[in-house]
C-alpha cells in the first residue's frame, strides 16, 4: 500500500514539496492563530499541495476500488471499502465510510507516519552517537537476545533496555510538542474554563513529557525512566507522545513496531559515532523548529559491524 501510494505521489514530487511547505514555522503559527492566514505566504502553496495530494490520493483509491475483491483484503483501503460496501447494502448511506473520508484517512496515515517515523529514528541515531556507552549496551543487548538474525516485533518483550532507549528517544525528543489541534463535540468546562463547542483545544505534550514531578531527570536522556530495579521495562503514564484518551494517534501501534523494527535493525548492522574532527560533545541536541522537532543539521558516520 505505501508504495502504490508513493508511486503516485512521485509523478509530482508533492511529498516533498508538501513537507517542505507543512514544516515551517509560519504554518504552525497558522494553526494557533488561523487569523494569520492572509499574511502568510506559503498558506496558498500548502493549500494547492493539499489539493493535488487529494487528487492524486483519490486516483490510488478508484484504482483500488476498481479491483477490489470483497474475499481478498489487500490493505486499509480494501478493508474500509468492504465495510462501507456492506453497510450500505444494510441501507446505511449515512456512515463515516464515505469516499472523502477514505481519501483523507489514506493521506494522513500516509503523511504522519512517514515524517514522524523517520524524524524520531533521526533522534534515535543522533543519541547513540551522542551517548555511545549507551548504543554498547543496546548492542549487547541485541547480539544476546537475537543474535544476526533478523529482528521481530515479538522480539520487544525481550529487549527491555532497547525497548527503553526508543521510548526515552520520544520523551526527549517530543518531535510534535503541541500534537495536534483537536476540537470539542460540545461546550465543555474544564477546571474553571469554559470551551464552547467545536473550539479548538492545543495540548502542550511538553508539560507531560518533560515534567519535573513526573521525571527523575527530565531534561536528561536517561534510558532509566522506563526501567524498574531489576531492569525489565516499565510503562509510564506520563508517556504521552501519541497523546491520549480516544483521539489517541491512530497510528500509535504501527508507530510502534516501525520504530523497534528499523532501530533495532540499524543498530545490529551499523555503529554510529560523529565524523572525525567532531566529538560527541559537539553534536546539539537543540531541535530545529518546524511542524514537527527535527534534529538540527549534523552528519553521522555509519560503520558495517564486522
């Protein structure tokens, strides 16, 4: 399914473009003040990406619906597609499963997960090259417990340091410190403040994930967070980077996998240490502001493990 997507998407550079345009810092000025809009360059471009990603996105789907067969699921589209099938032969024609719903669902599992993916395994090789006591021990962690072959979701349960490091990688790194806008189906009252119905609400993950009652050393990386006295891993509820609660990210459990999957497979094949001249010292951890927190431009080495 990616890859029919990124085909598509290819026949105009859009994604890139369309990132390129999402991250900057204007646009998220944007989604806290939309009074800005008419002042804002880079809006009318955003919005006509978005419109040719609909497009081009809407085109994958006739494709797919095209050859759809109701025994043979091929992937979310189909299955989305099924089930609005089924319920409008029950004589629901007003669902959520409706084809703007479809297009939209597909480009933005599509887009978040793509950069939010790649920008925290960016982090990810940027701390172990910082912190490379600490890459050794997720090493040895991997050669004991999977040795060269090739690494499984269901290995997770048994890498609790690993495991650790990826999740202190998000704490830290926090790439979507003000997540998502969301907005409120009624008026709520929340703790004196009143939020009439559809207003929109901006959490500040930040104040979760780097708070000084909830963290031993917030501002620290510290694999530790998420480990108990006997070194098996521990949940925190003050793990808040997909967020919480219903509108929790849909794609917190791809997320998931995508992350141990590759970090683990990058770290069994490769060791990363900064380019000579450069010490650990040297690498910044302070983010590059945008739409997400992307590391600040910074050049690795990556070295095959013999």
């Amino acid at each position: 399914m990616p890859g029919r997507i990124a085909q598509v998407l290819k026949k105009k550079d859009i994604k890139i473009e369309f990132y390129a345009y999402s991250t900057c810092i204007s646009v998220y000025m944007y989604n806290m003040f939309p009074w800005l809009g008419p002042w804002i360059k880079n809006l009318t471009r955003l919005k006509k990406n978005v419109a040719d990603m609909k497009m081009l996105v809407t085109e994958l789907v006739r494709g797919l619906k095209e050859t759809l067969n109701p025994h043979m699921c091929r992937g979310f589209v189909d299955s989305f597609l099924v089930r609005k099938q089924t319920l409008e032969e029950s004589g629901n024609m007003d669902s959520f499963y409706h084809d703007n719903n479809l297009v939209f669902s597909v480009g933005n599992l599509f887009g978040a997960g793509t950069d939010t993916t790649g920008t925290t395994l960016r982090w990810g090789l940027l701390l172990m090259a910082k912190y490379p006591h600490i890459q050794d021990r997720v090493l040895e962690e991997i050669s004991r417990v999977i040795g060269s072959r090739q690494p499984l979701a269901e290995d997770r349960k048994n890498l609790p340091y690993t495991d650790a490091v990826i999740h202190e990688t998000q704490r830290l790194a926090n790439i979507a410190p003000m997540s998502i806008p969301h907005n409120t189906r009624r008026d709520v009252t929340f703790r004196g403040y009143f939020i009439k119905c559809r207003g929109h609400l901006i959490p500040l993950l930040s104040s979760v994930l780097q708070d000084d009652s909830e963290w031993e050393s917030p501002h620290t990386f510290n694999p530790t967070h998420f480990l108990d006295e006997q070194g098996g891993f521990v949940k925190r509820d003050a793990f808040m980077a997909f967020y919480a609660g219903r509108r929790v990210c849909l794609g917190e459990g791809l997320a998931r996998m995508e992350l141990f999957l590759f970090f683990t497979s990058l770290l069994q094949h490769f060791s990363f240490s900064p380019p000579p001249g450069v010490t650990e010292n040297d690498l910044d951890r302070t983010p590059s502001v945008g739409f997400t927190l992307n590391p600040s431009p910074h050049q690795l080495c990556a070295v095959i493990r013999i």
